[in-house]
C-alpha cells in the first residue's frame, strides 16, 4: 500500500482571516519594526476591526469586505489515527500495520529495480 493510501489528509482547525487596512502608517512618521510602530499598529488594528464590527452590524451588508478562511491540515495514519505534519512524506513507524506497508513497499521497490 502506497503512503498516500495509508494517510489521509483531514482538517484539523479553521479559522476566519480579514484583512484590515487602517492606512495610518504613511502619516504617523513612525519607524517600521520599532516598539512605538507595533504598539501603534496594534492600536489601529483594534480599532479598524472595532468599526468594522460595528459596520457589519448596522448595515448587515456582505459587500466588499474580504474574509478568508484558513485551514489547519495534519496526515492521520488510517490504521491508528497518529498525526503526522501536512504533507509527511517519511517512513511512517507509528503502528505495525503502518511498519509492514512501508516494508512491503520497500520490498517492491526492490524488486523492480532488480
């Protein structure tokens, strides 16, 4: 059995992004990466994110603002449910069903390489 027959991909979180622009920065004159920057960006965020709550709740409108959704992923072995990082690509030694796939797949590597 190849490793992607024994793994499966699965969503593990989501989460919702927005992107905000409070366009403050080019004015502030604020050196980008200070201390003073990030304590002042930090603040705007908040606030942009406030108005844009507020906005969303008075006019219930959907137009224009930009919400992504971001998924989580981790491989999960079929026979025992282990979780392996997205995209595990290594030999998979978590169980021994897992153990004699991978042996039975080397030996066929093997094999045809003969």
């Amino acid at each position: 059995m190849r490793q992607d027959e024994m793994l499966e991909r699965v969503v593990i979180g989501l989460h919702a992004e927005i992107d905000l622009d409070p366009g403050w920065w080019w004015s502030h004159g604020l050196k980008y990466g200070t201390f003073e920057y990030w304590k002042a960006y930090e603040k705007a965020m908040e606030s942009e994110a406030k108005d844009l709550n507020e906005f969303i709740r008075d006019h219930r409108s959907r137009d224009g603002y930009g919400i992504s959704i971001v998924r989580e992923h981790k491989m999960i072995c079929k026979f025992c449910g282990h979780e392996y990082p997205d995209g595990y690509n290594g030999i998979l030694d978590c169980c021994d069903e897992a153990i004699d796939s991978e042996q039975e797949n080397i030996k066929s590597l093997v094999n045809e390489e003969a």
